[in-house]
C-alpha cells in the first residue's frame, strides 16, 4: 500500500493545534504507519516539498511570509486542511486586526521597551494589514475547528483521508 505524504504547517498560531496533533495517543502510531512526514516543525525539511497528498494547516495569515508560503503549498498539495481556530476564522491572531500594524509595533517596540527600542526589520517578515483565515487568501478543502481541535477530531478527519473517504466531522467538532 502507497503511503499518504502528509505535511503539516505552523503559520500565525501558538501551536496547541501540533499539540493536539501530537496527542492522538495510539493512534497516531496507526497514522504513521500509513504516512510518510514529509514536511513539518518535526521534520528537517527547508523547502516545502512537490506532490504532498494532505497538509494541515495551523495558525493565521498574517504575514507577507504566511502569505507566501501559503500560496506556495497550495501549489504543491492536493489537499488543505484549516487545522483549528485561528486557520478556519482568524481567531486570536486576527485580535490585532483593530490596530493599524504599525501602531501595534510601535506601541510593542518602542513605547513599551525597556531597551534596544526600535522596530526589528532584520529577518522579520513584514505584517499584513490583517490577519486573515486559510480560506481568504487559497482553496481550503476541509477544515477542523477547535481552539485547539480535539485530538479524537484530528485522529478522526486523518482516518477518514486514509482510507479515502471525506471526513463528515458533525458532531465530533466545535469552535472555541
């Protein structure tokens, strides 16, 4: 049997929803018999990879580098999956949606540092205006509510996909 390429991506999030991912318990043993891990915080991959069958998607967009690589994995993946909140609505990355981004910074950087005030720009990907769900900026083929999804909801949608079924998750998700 062919192994499933599964990625999984950390965008704007605090990444509850990896920790959900990680607690599945013995079920994740029956996942990754059945899938190769080909791109994740986990995994030593630089590139996101060609051909990827499934990848989840935590966190927001809400920057010029989410945005990027989330256009860039689309490309790449058969099928997206909003892991959580923040990935499905915006949640609480978009909290900050009420500020201009650079009065945020500022506020952060400056007005409230002790030292070195000033505003990185070395290496800091710049902000979007706002942050927005997977769905306003590509394609999301299921999503996976929860802040974070419960493990059972994550284990379930990974078995659906594995044997190739549509998830029809119901009753077995909630937001918040």
């Amino acid at each position: 049997m062919k192994k499933i390429r599964l990625a999984t991506v950390w965008l704007d999030g605090c990444s509850g929803c990896h920790m959900s991912l990680l607690d599945m318990d013995e079920a994740i043993l029956n996942v990754a018999k059945r899938v190769d891990l080909v791109y994740g915080p986990l995994v030593d991959a630089q590139e996101f990879p060609k051909a990827v069958d499934v990848t989840l998607i935590e966190g927001a967009v809400s920057s010029q580098d989410d945005l990027e690589k989330l256009r860039n994995i689309r490309q790449r993946s058969k099928l997206i999956v909003a892991l959580g909140d923040c990935a499905v609505t915006g949640n609480v990355s978009a909290m900050r949606n009420q500020h201009p981004a650079r009065k945020m910074l500022e506020r952060i950087y400056v007005e409230g540092a002790q030292h070195n005030r000033g505003v990185p720009v070395d290496g800091v990907p710049a902000l979007l205006r706002q942050a927005v769900p997977l769905h306003e900026v590509v394609k999301v083929d299921l999503h996976i509510p929860g802040c974070p999804p419960a493990a059972s909801a994550i284990a379930f949608v990974l078995g659906e996909l594995l044997e190739g079924r549509v998830p029809i998750l119901g009753s077995k998700v909630k937001f918040g």
